[in-house]
C-alpha cells in the first residue's frame, strides 16, 4: 500500500521531474519506510505518511512554481 500512496504523490510532479527522479525517489522512501523497523506501531506510520505527503506536496508546488517564466511567479 505505501508504494501506491508514493506513487499517487510522484503524479503532482512534472513529468520530466518523475522520469529523471522517480526511481531515487521511490528507493528513497522505500529506505526512509524500511528504517521505521519491521514491525512500526500505527502511529509512527501515520506520523512518516504525513510527514511524507507534505514533504513531496511542497516540493512538487515549489518545482512547479520554479518552472513558471519569471514574471508569473
């Protein structure tokens, strides 16, 4: 399931930013999710989803507004 929220995410980004990045991306959380241990309670799961989400919602807004000509911004 995680790997389909991820993915879901990669979407807001622009697609040359997905297919130059998205596999380090991908390896990136998988490493990130895998470090929470085996076994994680729910909480520290939450809490690494929504940290997740926000961290790539931001991201793709701020590669998103970067690709804007200058006086659109």
């Amino acid at each position: 399931m995680g790997e389909a929220i991820f993915r879901a995410l990669q979407r807001f980004y622009p697609r040359s930013f997905r297919v130059r990045y998205g596999a380090e991306q991908l390896e990136f959380v998988r490493q990130a999710r895998a470090a929470l241990g085996p076994e994680p309670g729910r909480i520290h799961v939450a809490a690494f989803w929504m940290r997740t989400v926000g961290d790539h919602l931001g991201a793709a807004l701020r590669i998103w507004t970067r690709s804007l000509p200058p006086g659109k911004r």
